[in-house]
C-alpha cells in the first residue's frame, strides 16, 4: 500500500469515526434532562427518639434547563450534606420499618435544598435508585 492510500485510508476512518460519535451524542441529547448521580449517602433511621438504623442511599438528581452534570457535580458535597441536615432534622422514617426511608419526604427535601445551593429550578426531580440499610435484624415486630 502507497503512503497516498494509506493517508486517504486514514482520513476517511476518522471521518467515520467522527460521524458516529456525533451521532452518539445527539442520540444521548434526545434521551431526555441531564442527571447526576449520588451514591452511598448514609441516613440515620430515628423511632422513639432513638436512633435505630442507617440506610445507605443512591439517588440520581434529574437537572433543570441549561444545567449540565459537569457543572452540578462541584455542587454533590453541598446536596450531600443538604440531605443528611435534613434527615437528622425531620427524619425520613418509614414507621415500623427501620430499612427504608420515605422516598417523597427525602425527594421533595433535597429538592428544596437544591432550590438554594444552585437556583431555582436546577434540580427538577430526584429518583431513589437504592436503599441497603445497616442492619436487618433487631427490627420491630407487628403485634
């Protein structure tokens, strides 16, 4: 192979390759909003007064108009916190169950917060993807 063909070769790979991942970009754009993901957030579970249980929990952050996940993601230290002040203030807890939280109460709090750490409307939904709480046994009884 001529060095002519092996650079047109080249040249009409990488303007293949281009094309695709254009595409694969707007294929991504028209998926739907931005998300953000946060993992591994541990929230206490208080009954009684008591503190009984942690549970770990994994949301994604559905994004408003104009707001990327690289801009949001600077931002995760202050929604982690917002939601672990939050739960400690007016816990989640399920009653009678200490391995879940409310997931409206802990949605429509961090929506809240998110309303003033990065404006209104940046944050317009928030979907629970995983509850694993600390401890299953030593969990109350139905009487």
């Amino acid at each position: 192979m001529d060095r002519r063909s092996f650079i047109a070769a080249g040249t009409v790979a990488l303007a293949g390759s281009a094309a695709g991942s254009a595409a694969a970009s707007s294929e991504k754009a028209a998926e739907g909003p931005a998300t953000l993901g946060i993992a591994g957030v541990g929230l206490p579970v208080i009954a009684d007064g008591r503190l009984r249980n942690y549970v770990f929990v994994s949301l994604r952050l559905m994004l408003g108009a104009g707001k990327t996940a690289d801009q949001m993601r600077l931002k995760e230290a202050f929604f982690r916190d917002a939601l672990v002040k939050a739960a400690h203030r007016t816990p989640f807890t399920v009653p009678g169950d200490w391995t879940r939280l409310d997931e409206r109460r802990m949605s429509a709090a961090l929506v809240a917060a998110a309303n003033t750490i990065s404006g209104r409307g940046s944050v317009t939904g928030v979907e629970i993807i995983a509850q694993s709480p600390r401890r299953r046994s030593g969990m109350p009884t139905a009487h």
